[in-house]
C-alpha cells in the first residue's frame, strides 16, 4: 500500500472555509479520479510559531504506479483548484509514502 501524504499550512482565517471546501468538495474530486481508494485528514496539534493551522490528508493507493498516474492525469487540474480557492493562503509539502507494515489489537 501506498500513501500520497499533503502537509498543509494554512492561515487562520480561512481553515474553516478550507476545511468545509476539502471535505465537500476537494477530497471528494480526489478520490472521484480512481487513483485513490480513501482519504483520512489529520490535525498537527503541535502549531508552528507562525501559529498557523496545519493538516496532514493522506490519501491511499494500491500502489506507487497510481499515484504516478494522478501526477499525470489530475494533479495540475485539482491543485488548479486549490489555488482558485485559496491563492496564497495554504502552502502545501507532498510526499510519496510506501507502508512498510501495520501492526495492531484485536479487543473482543
């Protein structure tokens, strides 16, 4: 399993407005493009100084190859939307990540 993780930084202001807009719409267009089989979105609850909000949304794939073909197919057109929105108010750090393993309880 593969994880296309974005770090987001966005001002104050406007995480409301942003987080109703991912939730609503933006994650929706994400998974909507078939590369992606869910999407989780997490708070940093450790704020920079700027104080500025940040999320991490991770969104899985069955393999590297389809987040390839989302750089290919989508992602201009979806980040195109991104700034649409929001313009210089989030700002955005990508990466590829590859689950090594998971490890977990069963409680019955």
């Amino acid at each position: 399993m593969h994880l296309y993780n974005v770090t987001v930084n966005i001002e104050k202001d406007c995480e409301a407005s942003w987080l109703e807009w991912m939730k609503n719409e933006h994650i929706p267009q994400m998974l909507s493009t078939g590369k992606f089989s869910h999407a989780r979105m997490c708070k940093v609850l450790v704020e920079p100084q700027d104080e500025h909000p940040t999320y991490a949304v991770q969104y899985t794939a069955e393999d590297y190859n389809a987040i390839q073909r989302y750089y290919r197919e989508d992602a201009a057109t979806l980040r195109n939307e991104v700034i649409k929105h929001f313009s210089d108010k989030v700002i955005a750090i990508r990466t590829e990540l590859e689950q090594v393993f998971e490890l977990g309880n069963n409680f019955n």
